[in-house]
C-alpha cells in the first residue's frame, strides 16, 4: 500500500484532492481551507483509512 510511507502532510495532500476528485471542481478557496484545517486535526491513521475507504 503506497500509502504506509507518507507523512502526515503527504496523506492529507492525497485525502484532499480525492476528495476535489470526487467532487469534481474546487468549490472555493474558503472551502478548501475549512477542510484542510479539518484533515490537520486527523492522526495519521485516520488519514490512511480515509484514503484506503476512497482510494
């Protein structure tokens, strides 16, 4: 799993843009900022679980 190795930083730069994947455009910079500052309050395996559920 690709994931295993990434640091903190790396994972939630992975579990934000599969989410604006899924979502399909950036909705705005605001946005994207509210969850950035969610996605930092996660621990590291909170994030590799969020990758592995949408990857």
């Amino acid at each position: 799993m690709k994931n295993i190795n990434m640091t903190h930083k790396e994972l939630i730069d992975q579990v934000s843009a599969n989410l604006f994947k899924q979502s399909g455009k950036l909705e705005s910079r605001r946005s994207w900022l509210v969850m950035r500052n969610y996605l930092e309050l996660l621990d590291t395996e909170q994030l590799k679980s969020m990758l592995k559920d949408h990857g």
